[in-house]
C-alpha cells in the first residue's frame, strides 16, 4: 500500500509539474492510447545527449521557399548526425511532445539543445513564437492550458539544456512605433523569454530582438541567423527599432534571474546553440549597411491592420 501511494503522488507531481527535478535521475511517467502508464529513468550523467529542430510551417496561399529551405537543409544535417540532431515538423505543440518523447524514451536520453523554429509577426505588435497551430506570447506564456505540451518537454530538459527561440523578434523589448491609427505598443519579448524560463527551470533561454535569418550555413556555427531581409516593405520606418537591433541576441537564466544582452547565436552542424565571440554588428559590413537602411527607411511601404 505505501509503494502504490508513493507512486501515486509522484504521478501527480510529473504531470503537474512546472520545474525540473535536480536529482542525478529523472524518472518520467508516460501513458500509452490504452492507459498504461510506465515509469521512464532517465540518467542526467550520461553525456551523449540529443537535440532537436523543432520546425514550424504556417499555412499560407504562397508557396513559403524559406520554410523549405530550412526544411531541407536541417533534414540534410540530421541525417548525417541522425544519433545528435532529430528535426521534428510539428503540427502542434502536442504533435512536438510526442514526436520528441518517442525519440527521447527509446533512446532513453535528455535534451541537449533544443531549437524552436518559426516566422515571428511583427504585425502582431508582440514578441511570439510558434510550435504548430500553438502560439506562445507574454499573453499565454503564464497559462497553464496553454503552456502545458511545453511543460512535458521541460521534463527532459535541466541545467545542461538549451533552448532557442528561432523567430524574429522574439526577445524583442522595444516599442512597435505609432502609427496614423494605432499608438506605440511594446514587444514584451522579455517577458516571454522571463515566462519560458519559468517552464523551463533549470535551462538557458534564448531569443533574438530582430530578424532570425535563414541563410546558407545556419548549421555552420556561423552568423546564418544574423542579417536582414531585403522585401521592399522591411524598408518601412516602422521597422527602425529592428534594424538598430540587428544581430543582437539575448539569454536569460531563471536561476538567477538575469537577462542580458550577448553576441550573435548560431548553430552548428549537431544543432547545438552557440554564441559568436563577435556580435555581427560589430563587423564593419554590418554597421555601414545597418546604418545605410536606417537612412533610406520611409513610412507608407508596409501595411498593418
């Protein structure tokens, strides 16, 4: 009788859960269609761990050649690193956990590094990021109905986990600027970034303040994220606080609460999260060319509800 109580109390704590244990061992409870449930251990010293890319592809009427590219390119580099790097196409938030938890319970292995990859919307006036049809914003971040899929992937995350935030603007703390019929509105990417690290206890959270870019060689280790697009509506002057931001990455540490600026993030061909020694702002190149957009940049060339 006691064993089943004890076991009945742990049940309850995995599933509600909001933080990672510290032990040396994290034991996992999983549920099958059928209602079996088993228990999964799970040994934090064992340092062949695995990463994921996790992708997201919106529906939309034109052809998304960038997603497919991504796509492409992050299946290449998984299958020639198939025992470090799974990319994961996630129709949901839901679909995300239990395509990662087949790879992680069969292979009885924690999360490493683990990268969400989605289209930000500037539009929306608002840092975000999407898994799927889910989208998470400082609005839902807090909620736990919302938040609960991205709970169950903490479970297999701790302090040698990494989580990046692939979408623009995510970690965005600016003012959207006013425009003739809306006023300024700020971005609240920190809070985000604050509300993942909540979630994700023990692991360090990262996100951009401007464009994620997907340039050849995002699997290089190299400044692939870094830069910005050349669509003629990015010319707007509603887009200024974005390219003063270009390149600018920030991480933040729920066990210390801090959240502070770093140099450019990149990934390299396991799909393990990187900072640059150099932030590619500060590459010559970069500055005149940021510096040139800002000038030419003028209202009435991008339209927002």
């Amino acid at each position: 009788m006691k064993k089943l109580i004890a076991i009945t109390v742990f049940l309850i704590g995995a599933f509600t859960a909001r933080s990672q244990p510290s032990e040396n061992e994290i034991v996992i409870a999983t549920e099958n269609a059928k209602g079996d449930i088993t228990l999964v251990e799970l040994h934090k010293a064992n340092s062949k761990r695995v990463n994921f890319f996790v992708f997201t592809k919106e529906k939309s009427k034109k052809t998304d050649w960038l997603a497919i590219y991504t796509l492409t390119r992050a299946r290449i580099k998984s299958f020639f690193h198939r025992k470090k790097l799974y990319v994961i196409k996630a129709e949901s938030s839901a679909d995300a956990v239990m395509k990662i938890e087949k790879v992680l319970i069969t292979r009885k292995k924690l999360i490493k590094n683990i990268w969400f990859d989605s289209h930000g919307h500037y539009g929306n006036r608002y840092s975000s990021f999407r898994i799927g049809t889910d989208q998470f914003s400082y609005k839902n971040i807090n909620d736990h109905n919302a938040i609960k899929n991205l709970q169950k992937i903490a479970l297999y995350c701790d302090e040698q986990t990494k989580v990046g935030l692939g979408s623009c603007y995510a970690g965005a703390d600016f003012y959207f600027p006013a425009t003739d019929s809306t006023p300024a509105s700020r971005m609240n990417g920190d809070s985000l970034m604050i509300g993942m690290g909540n979630i994700f206890a023990k692991s360090l959270i990262y996100a951009c303040e401007s464009w994620v870019m997907s340039k050849p060689g995002i699997f290089t280790n190299k400044y692939g994220f870094a830069g910005y697009p050349i669509n003629k509506r990015f010319k707007d002057s509603v887009y200024a606080p974005a390219w003063q931001r270009l390149g600018k990455w920030r991480q933040y540490s729920n066990t210390n609460g801090e959240l502070k600026n770093i140099s450019t993030v990149a990934l390299d061909r396991s799909g393990n999260i990187n900072i640059r020694q150099r932030n590619y702002n500060d590459f010559k190149k970069a500055k005149l060319k940021s510096a040139k957009a800002l000038k030419q940049l003028k209202p009435g060339l991008a339209t927002f509800s």
